[in-house]
C-alpha cells in the first residue's frame, strides 16, 4: 500500500507535498523550535509582517530544491537526499536569525552539523541517509552542495521571495521557475544564456532589498543594540554559546527581561516599546575613494571610538554604535554562464550584473548612533576625529544617491 500524501499549504508557493520520513524530520523538537525563530530577527520593528520563521522558509527551501533536483533528473535518492537537506539547512540557527550569528564564534552551518551529527536527530536521519552527506551539501561541498549553498541556489531563491512577501517589499519578486529551468550541474551549477534574464532579476531584487530590508539603518541598530546585550550575558556566562542551538526567540526575551545584567533589560525594554538609538552621522561609502577599505576596519578600533564619543560628549560608553553596513558582496555575480559551449562568468555577459558590480558601494554607509535624548548634542560631529577614514573622492557627483537613501 502506497504512503498517503500529506501537503503543507504555504503562503508563497500552495500545497508543498511531503513524505513520512520529512514529516518525521519535522516532528523533531529541534525541527520545531524552527517555528519559534523569525527569519528576519528584529526587523518585524521596521516591518510589523515580518514575522515569517525559519520553519516556513526551510520548507519553501525543501520545495525549491526538489524542484531543482528534478528539473536536474537526479536519481530519486538524490532528489530525496536534497528535499532532506534543505530542510535542515537551517536547523543551528540560534535566536533571531543571523542577529544572534554576529556574536558567536562558530557560524550556524557549524551548529547545524552538530544538530545532524550529535543530536537525536541523527538517530532518525540515519535511517535513511549518511548524515555527513547532508552536512557535506548544506555547506555546499561535493557534487550537489551547489543546489543548497551556492551563488544561485534555491536558499537565496526562497528567502528572497518571502521575505518579499511578508515585508511588503516588492524588490524580491523573482521569476525562481525560469531560473531553475535554465540550470546545469556540471562542476557546479550553471546557467544557460537563456536564464540570464531571471538571474540578473534576481541580483537586482538582492540589491534593492539590501537597503531597504536587510540593512535598512533601523535594522542594524536594533540588531547593533541586541548583540551588544547578547554579548555581555554570553560574556558573564548568564548562557553558553554552545547551547544557543537550543534557544529560540522567546527564551531569549525572556533571559533578556529577567537576568541578572542592567544593560541587557534595558536594551529588551527599548525593544519591547520601540525606543531605538538614533543616528547623529551618516557617511555612505562611495564618498571615499576606495570604500573597500572600510571593511579592514577592525572591531576593536570601532569600539575604541564608541568610547572616545562617549566621554567626549558625557555619555554611557554602551550606549553609543558605530555601525558599517555589512559588505555587499553579491555571489550570484559569480554566476558561471553557458554560451555556446564556453563558459563566462555572469559579470562579463550582463551588462546590468557588471553595473551592478560597479554600483555596489553607493548605498552602504557607516553610521553613528546614540539615544534620541541625546541627538542635539551632535549638530557639529565629526566622525572623522575619531576614526581613521579613507581619502573622501571629492571629484564625484553623488546628488542622485543623496536623495536615494533619504527614501530609504
């Protein structure tokens, strides 16, 4: 007899199918605290429906990469092995996402090994699977890692479409299907000349969406003013970060309320009511002649100067954030590309991908930012006598993304 089938409904793709076995992978508590971490952790505050989690995105995951899998005719184990793996490629993700990611020393696709090799999960995954396989593709090594984790792969398609969806944000609407239609596994993933068109859709959806979700500037102070808190009580040994796997957002609301550490209930109690720092000095990037050098920067000279500040104008040390947008590094622009039989990296074939490339430092900025009670204080900051800044390029004209980012 036949296993019945069983569907999930969900809010971007419909009915996604599973089998027993993904059920069951689902039904693991550590699948299910999955449904307790949001995905875009703090930016709920910037966008009230961003309140999508990992759970949903892993699934939206799953059902990208069986469709990939697919389009690719790999073997069924294969394409089971995928579905498999993308659902768990996310599974050590601690409190908030990739907020929390900041502070600890091992990234998330280290904890999720732990979770697969160490866990109870392995019990059940080994039934059916080499668990090292499943690591082995959710860092994207061997011969199906790039379905998972590569520069086009069906990771950055899901979270791309909704977290278009539940923020509002129209940028990240892409067309996945004719993406996947045109791709190759040969040595990794290639696209044909014919997807061009949905893959340069797709870099221009991640580089709109970079200002305005991911790095909006309320989005890193929040996440400036969560990891500094996250930081002292890991410091103080409140939580061990070799735990934080089995955390998830309300636990750590939690811990943050009720410690024993001042600076971390009141940093939840801004949160809690939206009292967020505010910014004093902004500098995009592309003023300096070479903005590349703002990320050598190292995190001890930033602190360095938050202090600085902070005794230069009477304030609480913790209280004052420099913060550098995070680089924008782009992957999918090393895309390999099929054009009649050779192969060309993205950047060369499209002309809008090498704009791009080009264009990447005109919105990222490094910001100053201090409790709003405090703003008036700072009419005349220079940032500068803090801070070692490269040569400004005073030869540019940057009127246009002067009045870009004021929408932002």
């Amino acid at each position: 007899m036949s296993e019945k089938k069983k569907f999930i409904r969900d809010s971007v793709y419909g009915d996604i199918n599973l089998n027993d076995f993904e059920v069951k992978i689902m039904d693991m508590p550590q699948f299910q605290r999955l449904r307790r971490i949001k995905q875009l952790g703090l930016i709920s505050l910037i966008y009230p429906g961003a309140t999508h989690t990992r759970f949903e995105h892993s699934i939206g995951t799953m059902n990208l990469g069986s469709k990939l899998a697919e389009e690719l005719d790999l073997k069924k184990d294969e394409i089971e092995l995928i579905r498999s793996s993308s659902l768990l490629h996310d599974i050590g993700h601690g409190p908030f996402s990739h907020v929390s990611e900041g502070v600890l020393s091992v990234p998330h696709e280290e904890l999720t090994k732990f979770v697969v090799t160490k866990t109870s999960m392995r019990e059940l995954l080994e039934e059916k699977f080499d668990v090292n396989e499943i690591v082995d593709i959710v860092n994207g090594k061997g011969y199906l890692g790039p379905i998972v984790s590569g520069e086009l792969d069906v990771d950055r398609m899901d979270y791309l479409l909704r977290d278009s969806h539940n923020t509002g944000v129209a940028y990240g609407i892409i067309d996945y299907e004719r993406i996947i239609s045109n791709l190759k596994l040969e040595n990794g993933l290639i696209l044909d000349i014919k997807g061009v068109q949905a893959a340069e859709g797709a870099l221009v959806s991640r580089y709109f969406m970079y200002p305005s979700v991911y790095q909006h500037h309320t989005t890193r102070i929040v996440n400036s003013m969560f990891r500094r808190a996250l930081k002292k009580i890991i410091d103080e040994k409140i939580i061990n970060e070799k735990d934080i796997y089995k955390y998830d957002d309300t636990d750590m609301i939690s811990i943050f309320r009720h410690c024993d550490n001042t600076f971390a209930n009141d940093i939840m109690n801004r949160l809690d009511n939206r009292r967020i720092m505010k910014r004093v000095k902004t500098i995009r990037l592309n003023n300096f002649k070479f903005p590349e050098k703002m990320y050598k920067i190292k995190a001890k000279t930033l602190r360095k100067a938050e202090e600085e500040i902070a005794e230069d104008y009477g304030l609480d040390k913790d209280y004052v954030f420099i913060n550098i947008a995070e680089y924008p590094r782009f992957d999918e622009m090393k895309t390999q590309v099929n054009v009649d039989g050779k192969l060309y990296p993205l950047t060369k074939i499209s002309n809008i991908i090498g704009a791009l490339s080009k264009a990447r430092f005109n919105i990222p900025d490094i910001s100053v930012y201090v409790d709003n009670s405090e703003r008036s204080k700072f009419d005349k900051f220079k940032l500068e006598n803090y801070l070692e800044l490269p040569e400004i390029d005073r030869e540019k004209f940057h009127g246009i993304h002067y009045d870009q980012i004021k929408l932002i």
